[in-house]
C-alpha cells in the first residue's frame, strides 16, 4: 500500500512530537486527532488526520482493528527512511529521476520528471493540478533530505 500524503511544513521536531501523541494503546481515528491537536502544534483535524497517515506511512503508527496505536520506533531508523521511499507515492520515482540527472533538480524539474506517473483521477481533482503537484514534489523532496536520501544543494536536490 502507498500513501499519498506528504504534509507541510517539513519539520522533523514536529514530525517526533505528532509520533509520541499517537496513543500506545490503540485509539479511534478522532482519538488520534484530538491527541494530536492538543499536544502539537497542528491546528485542524484534517491537518492531524494527514500526520496520522504520514506516520502509517512511515510505519510509526500502525492501524489495528481497535484504531491506530505508536510503533516504539526512532525517527532515525532505517525503517522510517525506507517506509519513505517505499510508500509514500511518488517517491520511489522521484529518487529514481535524481539518480538518473547528471546534476542537481529543482523541484519544478523534478515533477517533470515524474509528471507521468500522476494518476487522471488527481489531475482532474485539481485546476491547477501542475502547482499542486510541484509544490507536493518540494515537500517530497524535503521529507527525502529529513530522511536521508536527498541532499538540497544551491541547484536544487541531489541522491546522497
């Protein structure tokens, strides 16, 4: 399974504080919320209701048939990074196209590099669906530096 969320702002401070909200004992999807909310800084539901999927994402929060429960797992894990690049859509194509780039990419020319593999159904969702896509690359981009597998440069994003 690939997740689509991505959420802003890239901050891994508030990435570990949304983690250790996450009830160890397994709470419903607004349980989870309200526990983010009233301990981050994450204003809207729908706003910690994209953290908890990011955390699914990066297998930090793992849903069970009692609601979603924290993985005891550090940030830095090598699990967290690869959980990353393996389910988070479109990031497995985007460290693809940096590897294959002669130099650095800039966000905007990333997302060309990938502007295929954007399903019809999200075009169609968006009337500017190349903005949100190119801003969605950037935050990829940014989480791939927070996890090690990018590194921003003057140029834009370069594998490490």
């Amino acid at each position: 399974m690939r997740f689509k969320v991505a959420p802003a702002p890239v901050d891994p401070d508030l990435l570990a504080s949304i983690h250790e909200a996450i009830p160890l004992v397994p709470g419903s999807v607004d349980d989870c919320c309200v526990r983010i909310q009233s301990r981050t800084d994450v204003g809207s539901r729908e706003d910690a209701e994209a953290w908890l999927a990011f955390c699914r994402a990066l297998r930090l929060a793992t849903e069970t048939d009692r609601g979603y429960e924290r993985q005891r797992r550090d940030l830095t894990d090598e699990a967290v990074a690869t959980a990353f690049a393996q389910r988070v859509f479109g990031v497995a194509d985007l460290l693809d196209a940096l590897d294959a780039a002669d130099e650095p990419l800039s966000a905007t020319v990333a997302f060309d590099a990938i502007r295929e593999t954007v399903p019809p159904w999200e075009r169609n969702r968006h009337g500017d669906w190349d903005a949100v896509w190119t801003e969605r690359t950037r935050r990829l981009l940014d989480w791939g530096v927070v996890f090690g597998h990018v590194e921003r440069v003057d140029a834009g994003y370069r594998p490490t």
